[in-house]
C-alpha cells in the first residue's frame, strides 16, 4: 500500500544524476565519478539498481526492477509498495495556440531532486526525441526545455551529462621504438 511521502531526503547542495533509459545510460554510467545521488527514472532502476530512489508515476516498473532497494516514488495512491508524492501534470505550451497537460516519470524526477535540495541535477541515459517517438507522448522536450529554465530561476542546475573526453593521448610510435 502506498504511504505520503512527506520526509523528502535532505540533499542540499548535492549533485543528483536522473536517469533514464536511452541506450547510452550504461556507457554515461560507466564514466559518471561516485559516490553520486541518483534517481531513476522507471525502467533505469534495471541498469542502476543501487540508485536513492525510483520515480515511476504510474508504478509501471517492470518485474526486474521489483527487488528495487532506495525509496520508490509513485504519483497515484493504490496497492504497492511505494511512496505517494502528488506529482502535478505540467503545462506545456507546443505553440502559441496550443497547450497541453502532460506527466512525465522524468519531469517530475527533476522536481523531486530540486525539492530534496539538490542544486545541480545531471541527466544521464535521456533520449527525448527517441522517447517520444516510441511513446507517442509529446510534448516532454518543450516540458523540459521550460523546467529547465524554471530550475535556473530557483538556482538550480539541470544538464545533461557529458561523458569526459580522455585527456591521455596514446604514445607515439617514436617513444615506443626508444623505450625497446
């Protein structure tokens, strides 16, 4: 049965990582410096079980998720194990005449690092336009583009990760020759 989440955890001034489930999530994890908070966003509890907490709105996590360890957060009150956090529909404006209402595990992910105090949140493993053309669900990268921007105003970071370039060339082959 779900229970109100009212104690958020206390990550003030923390980087958080949310992350989502596009192909790249192994590899940008694989690279990511730890120990680090992170969220995942539904099925991205498979790839990173250790993560502090899961968002799955409409606790549709898949049977592989299920041992999920750190806090799972749902947007609907009903029969699971989980924490209920009232997760509003966003406004998202497509053009000037049309506005629709969306949810989205992501979004809200977003919301809920900022609520725990986070001042910078890393996007790992985020594909909108793959995401969106698989799910028909519009509207999220104009959702994230203007949450995005309301983080800013609030001091709050939101970025994608960028896997580090390596900073090491490789031996020339002059060194090599010398060194035998």
């Amino acid at each position: 049965m779900t229970t109100r989440l009212t104690d958020f955890p206390d990550w003030t001034g923390e980087t958080v990582a949310v992350l989502g489930n596009a192909p790249s999530l192994a590899a940008e994890l694989a690279t990511l410096q730890r120990p680090i908070r992170a969220i995942a966003v539904n099925r991205a509890a498979v790839v990173a079980p250790w993560a502090d907490m899961m968002v799955s709105i409409d606790a549709n996590w898949p049977a592989a998720a299920d041992g999920f360890q750190g806090l799972r957060v749902v947007g609907c009150e009903g029969d699971v194990d989980a924490y209920f956090v009232h997760l509003p529909h966003e406004v998202v404006a497509l053009a000037p005449d049309q506005t629709i209402h969306i949810r989205s595990n992501l979004l809200s992910a977003i919301r809920i690092a900022a609520q725990a105090g986070a001042t910078k949140i890393l996007l790992l493993g985020i594909d909108i336009e793959r995401y969106q053309s698989l799910h028909d669900a519009p509207g999220v990268a104009e959702g994230l583009a203007a949450l995005v921007v309301e983080m800013a105003a609030r001091g709050v970071v939101v970025e994608r990760y960028q896997v580090p370039t390596s900073t090491t060339a490789a031996p020339d082959a002059k060194a090599k020759r010398k060194g035998s």
